[in-house]
C-alpha cells in the first residue's frame, strides 16, 4: 500500500537530521537544508562530470579523441567528412552494335562543379542505347570531394569529363544526399559522453567479440567467424550477431506460456520467457488482449515494465503472455553470458552495465543462386568434379563475414583450385547468356549464405 504523504515527509525530515547538523526541524529550516542538500548535488554532480571526461579520455583532441571513442561498444565515430554517393547513374550511348565498357574510374560533373567517380565497371549490351538495362543495377557514383559538395538534385549530374567514345550522355536519376560535413571535437565530445551517461562500464566491441570467439555452448556450439556489432540509432541497445557461417539458422522457437494473479499491492512489471526474438509479445488480462503502447519491453532479459498510463491491473486479475518466439540454444546461453544471468555466475559477472542494454541476435540472411559452367578434366569424374565444386562454394560462403559482398574475382580463384576443372564461368542462374555480377548485402548486419541444392553446376561453356 502506497504511503501517505505526510509519512513520506517524517522519513526525509529524519534522514535529514541524521545525515546533516540539521536541528531546527521547522518548515523553513527544513526547506533550506533542503536546498542546501541539493546545491551540494549539484556541485557533486559537476565534479563527477568532470572527473568522468577526464578518466574516459574525452577531453582529447583529434585522432587521440577518435582512438579512445572508438573502444565504446556500439559507438560509431566519424573519423571524417563522408562523400556523397550511390547507386544512381543512367548513361547513354549513339552506337547500339556490340557492347560497350564504361570502366570504373570514369568520371561525370554537376554544373556546380562537384566530380563523381564511377566505382565499377557499367556495360552497354548489344543493341541497347541505354544503360542500365533490364536487370542491371545503376552505376555506383563516389563525390571526389567528402562532405555535403555532392549532395545533387536528381538530374544534375550531366557533364561527361571521361569516358569511353560512344558514350553521349548521362544523368543521375536520384538525388545525392548522404554527403556529411566532418564532426567536430566538441561535438564528438558530447555525443560520447550522451552515449557513455547511461553506463559507465560499456564492453568495448573488442571486448564482445573476444566473448563471442571463446564462447562454447553445453552442446559444443561456437561462433565459427567474428560477430558483427550493429547499433541501430532506432533503438536503445546494441546488438552482437555471431555466425557460425550459416547466421545460426534454426535456433529459434516458440517461447513458453507464462502469467500470474495481480496482487492486492498491484504489479509494476510482467515476465516472459527469453530471450526474445522480435519485440512482440500477446498479454491478455483476463483472456482480453492488452494493447502493446501500455508496456516497455526488455526482450533480452523476458521483462516488460508498466508505463504510468496503462490501467489494466487490478487485484485479483490473471494475466498470460503468449504469442513470443525465443532463440535457443547458442544463442540462449550467449545472451545468458552477457546478461551475467544466474546459471553463468561461475563463468562471467556479466557483459554489461548498469543502464546499458546488448542483444543477441540472429543475422539477416540472403541466400545466393549459382549456375556454374565447367569444362571437365576428362581424368575425373564429372560428377565428383561437381560434387566438389558445389562444397568448395559452400565452404567459401561459410567464411564470409557479416555484411561482406561476395566478390566473384575472389570465388573464382577457389573454384581455380578444385581439382579437375580446367575452365569455368559464373553465369546468372537467371539468364545464362548474362555474365553473374557480384553480389552485396542489404545491410551490415545481413550474412550471404548458399547451399547445395542453390548451385548448378554443368559441364559447358
């Protein structure tokens, strides 16, 4: 039962006599020891600030205030001004007969004066004017100029400074926007201390992902690359995604049933069980769902908190929470870890601070097709060479990394060394007279990954 607030009143006035020289207790000295208490605050809190910019190494300057942000897990340092630049360019062309190459390293001008740089290869197809065309992606344009000098209307870039002849035109078919001014100490300095306000023991990333490499789940499970660290400015926590090179697939599943009877003193929170994959759970008091603006929750941790305008508690109501999926396994015992949860005492005190929030989670994924053109050593057996082929694709996707593209200069020189093979092409598994491209993630936090059953392998060229 809540107090009243007169004996609310009796408590401070006693702790105030008993942690000050304070003797006259009426309402005048009362205020002003009062006042005087929260000076001293104050004051205390302005050292404290102070000592803090000291001892974290924020009153730096430059590369040495870039160096130490840069071990706060999750902190994204602007180590400079970052040039516009996208996916964006369209081009054209009088000759249609055979291909044309416009190389990387051509470069195209806005009437203002900014210089973008092409950054991969574009081609013209046989009897098109116009790049792209069906299915191929928009030239990729780098500002040579970092900060906000590339940031175009759409339309404005239709200057030709090099390129090879045949070509006649261009023009970029979207705005550039994403050109930003270097940020300045004194602003980086705020930004970390806003970023280090709730939690003065962050785990560095260095920190996170020396964790996730030594970890070993009860069931022999690790980590087979080093994980992705992704902070999202959406949301209030960091998120470590390991990968055992297929994004831990499969580990997740519904989470279990859980509820209870509101007490006669009320109920300030709920639980569920954890962790959580998405930030979604179905609460029902008395069989009714509740809607979800009336709670908090801490997905990592299966505890969501009242906001101070929900009313749907009262004595003697039964509440459930359903409708949630959780991660298992490796996953589970990883967040465990972090957490400093009970069953891991005697292993870790926890990987986070006070006020500070880190979740495990699982990576995007995006899976790749191929069509593989062989020419077969006729010493091997053809569908050895394959079966081959296929595995050592597979093993190459195992070790990329979280947000890395696959580049296929780099899967060609594995392919180059299964035995038997004397010659092959990557074609599109969609069109087979069309060279395949490269292939880049959606995101950092997303992993391409493959399997047998995505990759053909056949023995022409």
């Amino acid at each position: 039962m809540a107090k009243p607030p007169e004996e609310v009143e009796q408590e401070m006035v006693g702790l105030l006599v008993e942690q000050s020289d304070l003797t006259d207790t009426t309402e005048s000295a009362r205020a002003a020891a009062l006042m005087a208490a929260g000076a001293w605050q104050v004051s205390s809190l302005t050292t404290l600030i102070d000592s803090l910019k000291r001892s974290f190494g924020f009153q730096g300057t430059g590369q040495a205030l870039r160096d130490r942000c840069r071990q706060l897990a999750g902190f994204v340092v602007d180590l400079g001004p970052s040039p516009a630049q996208g996916a964006v360019m369209s081009f054209t062309r009088a000759d249609t007969s055979g291909e044309l190459l416009v190389p990387a390293g051509s470069t195209f001008q806005s009437p203002g004066g900014a210089i973008f740089v092409l950054t991969q290869d574009a081609t013209f197809l046989t009897g098109e004017a116009s790049y792209p065309a069906a299915g191929q992606p928009y030239g990729y344009v780098v500002c040579s100029v970092a900060g906000t000098t590339g940031n175009v209307d759409a339309g404005a870039i239709t200057i030709i400074r090099s390129g090879p002849d045949g070509l006649i035109g261009c023009t970029n078919v979207a705005a550039l926007n994403n050109g930003q001014p270097a940020e300045t100490d004194a602003q980086l300095q705020k930004r970390a201390l806003d970023y280090v306000a709730g939690g003065l023991t962050r785990m560095t990333p260095a920190g996170l992902r020396s964790l996730v490499l030594e970890f070993v789940a009860s069931d022999g499970t690790r980590s087979r690359n080093p994980p992705a660290i992704w902070v999202d400015p959406a949301r209030p926590y960091a998120e470590v995604l390991p990968d055992d090179g297929n994004g831990f697939a499969g580990l997740t599943g519904p989470g279990a049933t859980t509820g209870g009877t509101i007490p006669v003193n009320g109920q300030l929170d709920f639980w569920f069980s954890a962790p959580m994959v998405e930030d979604e759970v179905t609460l029902s008091v008395n069989g009714t769902e509740v809607g979800t603006v009336e709670w908090v929750t801490i997905a990592e941790r299966g505890r969501a908190f009242l906001l101070e305008s929900a009313a749907i508690w009262v004595a003697g109501d039964m509440w459930e929470v359903t409708g949630h999926r959780v991660y298992l396994g490796y996953l589970r015992e990883l967040q465990a870890v972090i957490e400093g949860l009970a069953t891991y005492l005697g292993l870790t005190q926890g990987y986070r601070a006070t006020a500070t929030r880190v979740r495990v989670a699982q990576p995007l994924t995006e899976s790749i097709e191929y069509d593989v053109a062989v020419v077969f050593d006729p010493a091997y057996d053809p569908d050895e060479v394959a079966t081959r082929v296929r595995d050592a694709i597979v093993e190459f996707h195992l070790d990329l990394l979280i947000g890395e593209p696959r580049l296929l200069a780099h899967l060609i020189r594995v392919v180059d060394q299964v035995p038997g093979v004397i010659n092959h092409a990557f074609r599109d598994p969609d069109d087979p007279t069309v060279p395949a491209a490269d292939a880049y993630p959606a995101n950092g936090r997303t992993k391409l990954v493959t399997a047998e059953w995505l990759i053909k392998v056949n023995g022409s060229i």
